[in-house]
C-alpha cells in the first residue's frame, strides 16, 4: 500500500507526504560508513595490520549500533504519532462498523481528509464513499445518494460537523429513510455515527387505517374527522425479523386542523405480556417536522427503524402507537385504536437466527 510509514518517510492525513531528514539520514549515514570500512578492512594487509583491523571492526560495530538505534528510535517516534490513542473517535466508529456491518451495507464519509486515516483504522469489508458534505445536494451529489440507494441495503454515515437537519445528505435520510442507530462522542468533538436503512432495499405492505386523533381538550369526549386534529391514514411495518434485525415503521399522517402545540409520536414493541421491550420517541420525521407546523390537508411520511440487539428474544410482537403532549406527558384521546390513548399494530415475528 501506498501509506506504509517509513522511518524516513511519513503520510500526511491532510495533504502530501512529508520526508523526515534524520530518519533518511541515518541509513544513508550507515551506508556509506560501511562502504568506507570495508575498504579500508580490505586495504590492509599483513600482521601489522591485525591490531588496527580489529579495532577498526569495534569502531564499525559500535557506529552501526549506534545507527540501527537511531532508526528504530525514529521508527517508534514516527509510528507512536500514526497510531491513534484508545479515545480517538475514529478509531471507535472504525471498530463499531466492523461489529455490526453487513454484505449489503456501505459507509458514506463526509470528511474526505480523513479518507486515508480512515482506510489504515477500518478493517472490514465495506465499501467506503469520501464525499464533501452540503448543506444542498447538487445535482452531482444527487445522482450519487441515488446510486447508493440503488446499490445498498443500508448506509453507515460518518458526518462532519454539520447537525442533520442542516446537511444536505443527511436530511433527505432522515425523511425518506430509516434511521436505526445513531451514537454520539461524549467529548467536544461530538463525532457522531449514524445508520440507515435505505427505503428503495425494503419491501413493506401499506395498511389503510384512518384513526383520527384528538387534542388535549378533547380527553373525555368522542373523536371524530370533524373535531379529531390529526389522522393516521396508514401504516407499513417489518412482519417477520430477527435478532441483528432491523423493525421497520412506516406512519402516514394528515393534517386536519391547525394544531398549536408540538406533540411527540411515541413507538414502543411490547412482547406478548404487554411488556415494552424497546420504543422510539420523539417529533415526527426525526424531530424535522413539529406537529405545529403542520397545515390543514398536508400528508406527512413519518419513517422509524429500531435495530435490534444480538441477544433479542425471539418471539411474538406488537407496535404500540400514538401521540403525547411531552410536556405533561398525557396521551392525545384517539378513535378506531385499541385503546382510548394509543393504536396496536402487528403481529411481528422475531425468528431464531
């Protein structure tokens, strides 16, 4: 490869080679010390030559000691400064990929200066795309996230600095795929790294539904499209899964009234004794559509993706849905659900792996 580091000769992760001059010296040094000494070695002849040539020998011997610690000294000063330090962000997401990634998966990288550092800390099987982020895609960058959705079941996405709701990329993600996991560094830099489920690879079933939903004022009362706020028009989820999964949800709301306040979805798996196992929360469209934006007759595509754990149990499972006010924490009244405050969907299956 191409980014061996040398003793005399260091890649640079943000631009052109960089050649270190004791490091090159000192074998050039041994090099020419040694042809000097060899010369004189042969050039002397006779037994009054014996004494010096042994001498001679020790002065060679201690010079290229000396040489062979000089380069082993800049060899460990050159290689200490690649190697990263347990705490380097990259170093955690290169590794996080290697444990969860699949054949049909990709990574997008959106810091293509750390392209180089990346390729020598990853090492597993994926292809990787070093692309420039943008706050709107061109048409470029268009055709390519169109590739990648053509070409890949899901994408790992190492962003740069930019928050999601303002890159280019990530945006179009978050709305019309799905998100299953996302982690953020603890430190100052907050690298974040994100996982999607790109919606062209998945296959799921639409359901009519048309449960209306309520306002805070409406608890108590019957709920019908003439004063219901919101409805839920229909759904698509994941049936049949397994551990290492992934669960997919598809929400489709209307708009049908102005609504003030901005209320949370609330997607939580409940197993067979009703107990939740795992949940989504939060504002529709990963938080990039409030309900209080929201007009009259608009459609909203709402998408969520859980990835289950290695140790998920298999089993029978249901989708428990609905609204909630997040500052108070009461659920929205709601008609045609299985209760008065939230919809079941399923079953989902949880095969063995």
């Amino acid at each position: 490869q191409n980014n061996v580091p040398f003793a005399w000769w260091r890649p640079e992760w943000s631009g052109g080679a960089q050649i270190h001059g004791a490091g090159l010296a000192a074998p050039i040094i041994g090099v020419v010390a040694g042809v000097w000494f060899l010369g004189r070695n042969l050039s002397n002849t006779g037994e009054a030559s014996e004494e010096r040539t042994d001498a001679t020998s020790w002065l060679f011997a201690l010079l290229l000691g000396l040489i062979v610690l000089a380069i082993l000294v800049q060899t460990r000063t050159s290689t200490t400064s690649l190697t990263p330090t347990p705490y380097d962000n990259m170093v955690r997401v290169a590794q996080r990929i290697e444990q969860l990634e699949q054949r049909s998966d990709a990574i997008l990288l959106l810091e293509p200066e750390q392209t180089q550092r990346f390729a020598n800390l990853y090492h597993g099987h994926l292809p990787t795309y070093g692309l420039f982020g943008q706050t709107q895609l061109d048409e470029a960058n268009q055709q390519w996230l169109a590739r990648l959705r053509a070409e890949y079941r899901r994408l790992w996405v190492v962003p740069d600095s930019t928050l999601p709701d303002a890159s280019g990329w990530e945006r179009p993600l978050r709305t019309d795929d799905y998100l299953l996991w996302e982690s953020r560094a603890a430190d100052d830099t907050g690298q974040r790294l994100a996982l999607y489920a790109l919606a062209p690879a998945q296959t799921l079933e639409e359901r009519g539904l048309g449960a209306v939903f309520g306002d805070l004022s409406d608890v108590g009362s019957t709920i019908t499209p003439e004063n219901g706020r919101i409805r839920l028009n229909g759904y698509a989820f994941t049936q049949q899964t397994q551990p290492n999964g992934e669960l997919l949800l598809t929400l489709r709301w209307e708009s049908l009234q102005p609504v003030e306040n901005n209320y949370h979805v609330f997607v939580h798996i409940l197993n067979e004794a009703n107990d939740k196992v795992d949940q989504r929360d939060g504002q529709p469209v990963q938080w990039m559509r409030p309900t209080s934006s929201w007009r009259p007759g608009e459609l909203i595509i709402d998408h969520y993706g859980l990835l289950l754990p290695a140790d998920f149990p298999p089993g029978n499972y249901k989708i428990s849905i609905g609204l909630y006010d997040p500052v108070s924490g009461q659920r929205l009244p709601v008609n045609g659900g299985t209760s008065e405050y939230a919809i079941e969907l399923g079953p989902v299956q949880v095969q063995p792996r």
